[in-house]
C-alpha cells in the first residue's frame, strides 16, 4: 500500500482488520482479460438482500469490516440496503468496483464508505483509469500488475493522484482463482516474485518521489505534489 504524503508516495504497512469478502452479484459490465471471477459472471444471478442479512447477522460478532465484491458491486440494486446493514452492526464497508458506473455513489446512504476502484493500467488496457469519470469521493486506487501492463506504472500513481486526489495507491499482482475455486493462483499474466519485488523496489527508489516540474507549477496543494 503507498500513501500520497507531499513529496511523492511512500510505502505503509496494511494494517490488519477483521474482514469479510462478500460477492453480491455475478454480473459486470465489463469483460476483463485475465478476470479473476470469469468463471462465475453471468448477467443475472445478484445476491439477495435477504440471503445478505443472514451471512452479516451471523458473521457480525466476528468482523469489523465488509468488503462487497462481484463482479461488479455498484450494480446491485439493493447495495445501498446493504451498506445500512453492515453499519446498524458497525460494521464499516469497503466496495471494490471497476468504476464504470461510479456516479451512482451519489445515490447511496450517507454513510461513510471506502471505495477502492481496481485498474489494469491508465492508458494502453481494457480496464484504464483514464476511462473512469472524475469524482469528489475520496477513492482509493487498486492498480494490478501483470506482465504486459508494467509500463503503466507511473501513469497511474500520476493519474491517480491528479485526477482524483487518491491518498492511497494498492499496487497488486494478477492472479487468478478460476481453476482452483479456493486459493489464489499464478498465471501466465503474472509477474514472478523475484521481478515483482524489484519492480517495486525500483519504483519506490526512483519513480515514486520524483519531482514533476509541471505539477508543480498548478499544484492547487502548494509546494510540491510529486509522484
Ligand atoms: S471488472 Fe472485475 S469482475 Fe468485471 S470483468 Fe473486469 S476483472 Fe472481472
């Protein structure tokens, strides 16, 4: 996880919290290349409110958080329910979204809620945060790594700071659960161990704090805003 803290972005450590991963829905508007739930999308089957109750009732002695998943989350009519259920527990909720339909965030309770939007690259992928209308939620952005969207690094880290303000970059790696059903797994998209640390490593050595002399000049934060 890096944290946006003037000048550039630093790592932090993720604190630990009690969590529940609950996917709401199979269906998505998008098609992802290397989706970890391809196997389960389809465009109907939407988790019911009912059946959504009963899990948090049963869960909610054990958990302070809730992160709603799909496909995607955003589509489910009944969110909006489900968000005001986890809160009667105190239960704080966390959705993970593609950010294509994001502007239904305004219609949602007014209860605090951590958006973090996942993106294969800014640019040069099928699923870029370029695409993704700008915001005045706070959003937090997932940005996951595979071979062949390395170079979209500081794009990103870049974007997600200018456009949207983000305090908060996740940097990830692809992997998938479609063949196991019940761990994680490499694919052919993901980067090995050894390359995935130095990626970061070089990143957060060179790339993360340096000066962009433009950013500067209009930076509404003063000082310098560096990526
Ligand atoms: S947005 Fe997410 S769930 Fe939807 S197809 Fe892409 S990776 Fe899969």
């Amino acid at each position: 996880m890096l944290k946006l803290k003037t000048p550039g972005w630093v790592e932090k450590p993720i604190q630990p919290v009690n969590t529940l991963q609950i996917f709401i829905t199979n269906r998505c508007n998008m098609r992802c290349k290397g989706c970890f739930y391809a196997h389960k999308l389809d465009n109907i089957s939407d988790m019911s409110l009912e059946q959504y109750k009963t899990i948090v009732k049963s869960y909610a002695a054990y958990v302070k958080k809730i992160i709603l998943l799909g496909g995607e989350p955003l589509l489910h009519k009944q969110i909006g329910d489900m968000i005001i259920e986890n809160h009667k527990y105190n239960i704080s909720t966390t959705i993970y979204t593609n950010g294509r339909n994001i502007e239904i965030l305004k219609d949602l309770p007014n209860i605090p809620v951590e958006i973090r939007i996942g993106v294969f690259g800014n640019t040069l992928t099928e699923k870029p945060l370029s695409k993704i209308p700008s915001i005045t939620h706070p959003v937090k952005i997932v940005f996951m790594l595979r071979k062949d969207n390395i170079s979209e690094l500081n794009n990103v880290a870049l974007s997600a700071e200018s456009r949207f303000n983000c305090q908060t970059l996740y940097l990830s790696s692809i992997r998938d659960i479609s063949v196991t059903k019940d761990y994680w797994k490499d694919t052919e998209e993901t980067i090995n161990n050894e390359d995935y640390a130095l990626l970061i490593q070089n990143f957060m050595k060179t790339e993360a704090r340096k000066p962009i002399p433009s950013r500067r000049l209009g930076c509404a934060y003063g000082a310098r805003l560096v990526l």
